[in-house]
C-alpha cells in the first residue's frame, strides 16, 4: 500500500480527509503545536489518530514569535458573525501562511517517507475565507513542491490530494458519518474555555453546527 | 525604508545577501534551529545579525523528526570531494524541503510586517547541487505564495530576492568584501567540531576555500 502523509488539526474536515485517505493509502498524520490559542485541538489530533490506528507525530514551533492573527496573537476571536458577515473578506483568524508552512512540513516528511501524496482537509466552499484553502494555491504549491524535493528532480510526481474542496460542511458530516468517523473525537472551535469546550459562537463553530443542521445530523459535542 | 526579511544562516553566502540588502531595505534576519548537525552557525547569525544592527529571530523546530540528511540524521559528511563529484547528483547533505520551509516562515513574518521582500542567499554557480536552490524553484515558490497570503489577494507583489544566485563563491567572496563584511563571524562548515572550529573537509568548507582562493582573499577563519 502507498504511503501519505495527511496533515491532521483534529478537526472534522481534517478528519473525514484522514478517514478517507486511510481507505487507500498507509497514512503518516502530522499535527502542529503552532502557538494556536485552540491548541485544545492536539488533544483530539492524539485521539483521532490513535482511533484510526496510523502513525503521528506533532511538530512544535511558535508562529506567537511573528502573531498577525487572532489564534497567535492578543487578538478577539470574532463572535456570532452571520455567514454573509463570514463570506466578506479574509477574517482575523487568518494565521499568515500558515497552510503554506504546514504543507511544507508535509513535503519534508513525504520525501524521508518516499511517499507522493499529501491529503489536505481545505475546503472551498462553507469556508472562512483564507487564501492559502483555495485550489489556486494548492496548484500553484504543488508545482512548487515537484521543483524543490530531489525525489521531484529524479522524476516523482506529488499530488496534493484535497478531496473536500467542493463539499459543503453538510457534506464532510455526511461523508464523515458514512466513514464511521467519531466527530465526539474532533474539536473545530477557535477559542474553547479551559476544559476544552467549545465556544459555539466562533465562526468555525458555527459553520460546524451548521454543517451537522443541514446535515440532518447531531454534533455529539457539547456546546455551552 | 522599506521592509525586508533576511534569510540568515551565518554562512557566507547570506551573510553577504543580508549585507546587499541592507543598502536598501530596513531588514529583518531570520535563522532556524532545525536540529542540524552544524548548529554552531546559529552562533555566527546572532554574530552577524548583532553586528549589522538588524532585528533577528530564530525559530525552533526538528526536522530531526524526519530525518533523511547527513546534516540531520545520522548519515556521515562527505568528505575531501572533488568538484567534478560535488557536481555529480544531490548530496546527502541536501535536507528535504528545507529552502521550502524556511520562505514559507519567512512568508509569515514578510506578511505580518508588511513586508513584500525576502532575500535568500542562494546560489546556482559553485552550488551544493540542491534543487531549492534553482532559480526555477524560485520562480516557482514567489508565484504560490503570492497566492496564499492575505497580502497577495489584496494585490501586493511579493519578491523574492536571490542576488547571489549568478555568482561563483569567488564572485561572492569579492561582493562581501567591497561590502564590508567580516567573514570572520560567519561560519559554512557542515561538521565543525565541538568548539566550532570547521572541518576544512566538507563540501562547504571545500567550496568556501576554493572561493577565497579564486578571490585571491584569505579565509579569515582557522582550520585544522
């Protein structure tokens, strides 16, 4: 079986592509401990991965050191946006190249592993709005990717595989489910309280929630 | 006076870029503690960063974790290489995607300074044979992150600054020199010993020496 690499946060889109991932490659997931104020969601990276039963390992560095976003600096989470509010701009969650950074990690692993795929959980649509989730930047990385590695050189080719770009977040529930992902495992919000629980307000718990409404579906997570 | 952030490894090479920049540019040094064999040269960044009177940071991560590199696993340095061999494929010493993770963190630090310059010392004459060192690699890279970032979506056009990339290591020996720089702080050797002496061995210190030589310039640093 191909190996590949699949960069897990522990949240649902991160792994539903992890679950999906697994059905045909032997998978390595990689998680960041980055400086996130979520960093609540490592806890739920361990237990997903330990669930599914592949190798894991977190990379430490601190984007606190450089800050520009409201996950690594002293910067207020936004609260109870309405979609549209969400749809309008890039939001201040947005961690500088943060996409770009952790692919490149992927990249470095792959090509120690021989793998020459990465599976990523971006998706284009119900999104928050980054550049760095968009299938532009994916093309353009990969192409980037292919000229920087030796194995590129000698004749391999990485694909960035990004199977939930198009789905809705109903979508990634459905598929999840289908899967047998334990969503009780995940964590999505941007700023849970200390325990770990989710805010509910965030933008990336509401778009959850909205997700698993549309869905038809529950959150087995319980919100304040 | 415009931003720029600085690749710097303490070597020669991106000592003189740093040097180069900073005619122009108000910079920001930036250096990595990966785990590499040769951490020593973090000791020459900190020498060369205090002594330009530039802002440094270094960021930690291992990329010991992956390993696959004579500079981060434990694989031997090549040593007393001819030319013709260090031309001859990819040596080991060639760390995968390295180049590609130290841009995408000076990315991050580029964006949230408002910065649109980065400058990498790299250089495709007299090179190590590394494939993130090609000006088709570079090309390749501007042209992702310039989609991945909040920046580029809003229009600014980053750069990323490779001024070294058509110099021998004599031409670069000349340029720093005419530039003021003291090579006495800056470090190239790939496994020093415990006291940071270089090897005079190694590919780097080979080329650094062939460099001088061709310059007519003497190596201020000792070697064994």
């Amino acid at each position: 079986m191909k190996r590949a690499v699949c960069l897990l946060s522990g949240g649902l889109d991160s792994t539903t592509c992890l679950a999906l991932a697994h059905l045909d490659f032997e998978c390595y997931a990689l998680s960041f401990d980055y400086g996130q104020r979520h960093r609540f969601e490592l806890e739920s990276a361990a237990k997903v991965a330990a669930a599914s039963g592949v190798v894991h390992r977190t990379l430490q560095f601190d984007l606190r050191q450089f800050g520009g976003s409201a996950l690594t600096a002293a910067i207020d989470v936004p609260k109870h946006r309405s979609v549209t509010e969400m749809g309008n701009g890039i939001p201040v969650t947005y961690v500088p190249a943060r996409n770009t950074i952790f692919l490149s990690f992927a990249l470095a692993w792959a090509e120690t592993l021989g793998a020459q795929d990465i599976f990523l959980g971006v998706n284009a649509l119900d999104y928050s709005g980054y550049p760095d989730c968009r299938p532009e930047f994916v093309e353009a990385y990969t192409r980037m990717a292919n000229l920087s590695t030796k194995a590129g050189v000698e004749g391999a080719h990485l694909t960035i595989h990004t199977p939930l770009i198009a789905l809705s977040k109903a979508g990634i529930v459905q598929l999840g489910t289908r899967l047998g992902v334990d969503f009780g495992l995940t964590h999505s919000c941007y700023d849970p309280d200390a325990t770990g629980r989710p805010c509910g307000a965030c933008d990336s718990c509401l778009l959850r929630l909205k997700g698993f409404a549309e869905a038809g579906l529950k959150d087995p997570l319980v919100y304040p």
